[in-house]
C-alpha cells in the first residue's frame, strides 16, 4: 500500500462511524444474528481447551475479579479463543451480560492467527465482520 493510498484510507477512517461501547456495529442488524452464547459459565480455573463444548461460553474469576473470557471460535474451526479480562493486559476486553446472562465483549474481537474470523459479541449473537478472514495488520483503514 503506497503512502498516498494510507492517508486517502486514514482520512476516509476519520468519517467511518466507530462502535460505542456496549452497542453492536450499525451495520449489524440487532435481532438478525442467532443466539450463539446463550449463557456465561463462572469457573475459578479455565477448562481445558477439550472441555470446552461448542457455544458455550467460560468466564475464569479468581477472587471475584474476571480474568480470562474462553469459547470456541464461532466460524467452527475449532480452535478455543482466550481473551484476557484484566485491564492490565494490552490488548483486554471488558465483558458484559444481559440480565438473562448472555455475553457481550468489547472491543471485537479479530483473530490474528488460525482462522482470522472478525466479529463483534453483542448479547450472545455474533455480528461477522467484513474483513474477516484478512490478518489485523494489512487492514485498509487507520
């Protein structure tokens, strides 16, 4: 990507709408994705990757602090995504739940090794991402 087509792609980046936190993207219909996550399980220590069963979806707490959010990859590739909770960590995630206790992460979450799936986690629902499939380092828009 030349210099000129980087700064065309910052500017237009400057005009994108951005999510806000604890909100699904515009683009993505609220009601049109299936409940995926239906519920978060409170563990003190994180399964083993085996243990985890598709569409379920693991909340490790130790002394009543969230720490690590695990679940299978959505796209079905199998592999098992561990986000870190804690805001010490670079990059964390903050985890929400409905008040049936469905899942909502923030920010999206963009694999960058396997399947390098892009998607938001909003009340359980996955919301695909355009670009998912393409590695968070040759995105277009800065």
């Amino acid at each position: 990507m030349t210099f000129v087509s980087r700064v065309v792609a910052w500017i237009r980046g400057l005009f994108t709408p951005h999510p806000v936190p604890g909100q699904a993207p515009e683009h993505a219909p609220q009601l049109a994705a299936p409940i995926h996550f239906s519920s978060v399980f409170i563990v003190g220590k994180p399964p083993h990757n085996d243990e985890i069963a598709a569409e379920s979806f693991y909340c490790v707490m130790i002394a009543d602090k969230p720490k690590w959010a695990l679940f299978k990859c959505p796209c079905r590739c199998g592999d098992v995504v561990t986000l870190s909770l804690q805001q010490v960590h670079r990059p964390h995630w903050r985890l929400t739940s409905t008040l049936t206790g469905r899942p909502t992460l923030y920010p999206s979450i963009w694999r960058d090794k396997g399947c390098l799936s892009h998607f938001w986690l909003r009340e359980g629902r996955v919301f695909w991402c355009a670009d998912t499939g393409k590695h968070p380092g040759l995105r277009t828009s800065y």
